[in-house]
C-alpha cells in the first residue's frame, strides 16, 4: 500500500509540472502547418498549441518535454491515424491535453522482451516512461493484426524505456472508447489501456474496448506490473476472454464497473445524469483534477464524481451547425424541476420562448453567430441559478 501511495504522489507532482513548465508556444496551423512540424521545431518545455480542426497525421514527440494541447478542447481538435501507425506516441514527462485521438493502427513487429515474436503496442497513444494524458477523448484504435502474438492497449499503451522521464505515466479526465486489442495467433491486453510500466489512471470513462484473441485479459484496464493504480474510474460494458473490465496487477479505489447511467453512451456522450450512481462517489486522491474533461469545476458535490464527466445541471449542444440550422439541445438537470428558461440564454434562440422541464433531448434554432459550424460546446449562460 505505501508504494502505491508514492505513485499517487508522483503523479501529482508529474501534473503540477506539466502545468507550470511552458516555455515558447508554437501554434498550429498559424506558425506550422502540421502538429508535427511544430514538434519537431520545439524544444524541451514548449508548448505546441492547436487550433480547431482534423489533423491527419501521426505525432512523435519522443526524447523531448513538450507539451501538446488544443485549444478549444477534445470535440474540436481531432488527430485521425486514418489507419497507419500509433496516432501519438510521447515520453519525457510531455502531456497530451484536450483532442480526439481516433482511427490509429499500431504496427506489429518485434518489441523488447517479445521474445521474437510479433508485438503490437499503443494505438491511439503510447507513453514511453513518464507521461501526461488528460482531456481526451481516445476511440476507434487498434493494437494488433492477425499475425500478431501479443497486443497492448489498444487505445493506450504505457511501456517502459530507460532515461524516458522518471515517474509513472498519469492518465486523466480521458474518455477512452471502442478501442481493441487484437492477436490472431495469440493473446491480448487492455482492450482500452495496457499498462506495463507503473500508471495512475483517475477519473476516466471507459467504455465498449475489446481485447481479443486466445486467453484474452481486460477488455477495459489491463496491468503487466505493481504501481499501476486506478481511482473514480468508470469501465463498464468492455470484452475480453477473462476480466472483462479489469484485468492483471491493477489496485482500484473507488472505480465504478457497471452501467453508470449516462446521456447516451452508445452516441459517445458520457454525461452523468441527475440520478447515476457515480454522483458525489468518488475518493479525493492526489493529483484529483480541478475539473472535468470539458473544463467544468470538480467537486461540485460533496465528493467527487466517477468517471470523466463532473454532474452540473446545465444545457448544451450537440453536432455541427450552420446558419438557418437546427442543432441537438441536451439538458442535464432534474425530472420535475424547471431547469432554466430558453430565452434567458439568448433572445433569438426560440420562436416562441418555451419552458424547458426537466431533461431530455430537444431541437432549437440557434443563430450561427451562438454556435460556430462544428462546435460541439455548452451554450453560454446556461448554468442554474
């Protein structure tokens, strides 16, 4: 228990680093036209910074600190793989903070300790030592091939490597979904994360990742080694041979491993409703974010919340706009209560003004001035009294 009370504090410590550490700011696509480039240019202790848009390409910052981070936030910045290599890979104590990370295909080849075998590690991200992964939303990757004897993490591969950042890899606020881990001639592990180098996962979302092949282990976490250690998690509906959710040499404190009541998951929105029993549940850990994955405060109960998402009763938008459009309206608040009036957001937002009870899904029309076409945001204004 008290290695596993150092790596708590060694997490906390890694993201106080991360914050504060920035040196020169190298934006994307104003100065480099490609997140790589910017990388590339950067110098330990940079931050490269990303405007909104899709980014067709994979990222390597290894051998250097450097910070990565959009700035608009993870449904506005999006890295797509589109099928070819890790989509990320990082050491050296660099963050990655704030994109979707979608679409990557680890290759399969020969790794350290494979004994010569086909490996395959890290589809959508792989931390080498010492890493910061928070804000993120991590889907659609995929570690393996039919020709591989092992695969690791299919969203997330954390390995370890000498002189690559000291301290466990830490992974924060991610919603880490339909990721797979595949060996067709053998086993695999951590359909969402593969863990063999020391990790602290807290307050994460994991959800639908498969491991799969003969005597697979967690479709959800999966440790290879002591010192990885998982808080205010949700990892629920993931496949896998054997541990379908958690598998291996993985310490939980306060995780939730079932049905979480959310907004809709199937469609990725993995907001906490009013009655989820992941509400006010959570353990105040070290290194516990300020916020949640969308920038809203945590706590904002009496304890924190499990998983990814803080609960806040407020409205907010779904899918793209554009002008004269309609756009999906969500409500997360109370059945029974009143919850806000529509035109106290904005005057024009409907024709006529409604009361909105409770919550649910409807559709406004909204101004193309309010919402950006292919903003995905909280409306302004929007929080109960």
């Amino acid at each position: 228990m008290r290695s596993i009370t150092v790596i708590w504090l060694l997490a906390s410590l890694l993201l106080c680093a991360a914050i504060h550490e920035a040196q020169v700011t190298r934006r994307v696509p104003s100065q480099y036209k490609t997140i790589q480039a910017a990388i590339s240019a950067a110098s330990g202790g940079d931050t490269v910074l990303v405007a909104p848009g899709i980014y067709r390409e994979n990222v390597t910052a290894v051998n250097k600190r450097i910070i990565l981070v959009s700035s608009a936030g993870a449904s506005d910045t999006i890295i797509d793989g589109s099928g070819f290599g890790t989509v990320v890979s990082v050491s050296r104590n660099s963050t990655v903070d704030g994109f979707t990370i979608q679409n990557g295909l680890a290759p399969t080849g020969w790794m350290p300790g494979s004994n010569q075998k086909p490996t395959s590690a890290g589809g959508g991200i792989l931390t080498i030592g010492a890493a910061v992964i928070r804000n993120n939303i991590i889907r659609n990757n995929r570690a393996g091939s039919v020709s591989a004897h092992r695969a690791y993490g299919g969203g997330v591969a954390a390995i370890p490597f000498p002189f690559q950042g000291s301290g466990p890899a830490v992974i924060v606020n991610n919603v880490i979904t339909g990721n797979q881990a595949h060996a067709g001639t053998g086993s695999a592990f951590g359909g969402g994360i593969d863990c063999s180098h020391p990790t602290v996962l807290i307050n994460n979302t994991i959800f639908a990742n498969t491991a799969s092949g003969t005597g697979s282990v967690g479709g959800g976490i999966h440790g290879q080694v002591p010192g990885v250690a998982a808080a205010n998690c949700i990892v629920w509906g993931n496949t896998a041979s054997s541990s379908a959710q958690v598998g291996g040499n993985v310490v939980l404190t306060t995780c939730y491993l079932a049905a979480p009541s959310c907004m809709d998951a199937a469609r990725g929105d993995f907001h906490l409703r009013w009655n989820s029993p992941c509400r006010d549940r959570g353990s105040r850990v070290a290194g516990l974010p300020a916020t949640d994955f969308e920038g809203d405060p945590r706590v904002s109960g009496t304890a924190p919340d499990i998983g990814a998402d803080e609960f806040h009763r407020h409205i907010y938008a779904t899918g793209k706009t554009a002008p004269g459009g309609l756009v999906h309206v969500k409500i997360i608040g109370a059945p029974g209560q009143v919850t806000l009036w529509a035109y106290s957001l904005h005057p024009t937002l409907l024709n006529p003004p409604v009361q909105i009870p409770g919550l649910g899904p409807f559709f406004l029309n909204v101004p193309y001035s309010i919402l950006q076409s292919g903003k995905t945001s909280k409306l302004a204004g929007a929080m109960v009294p």
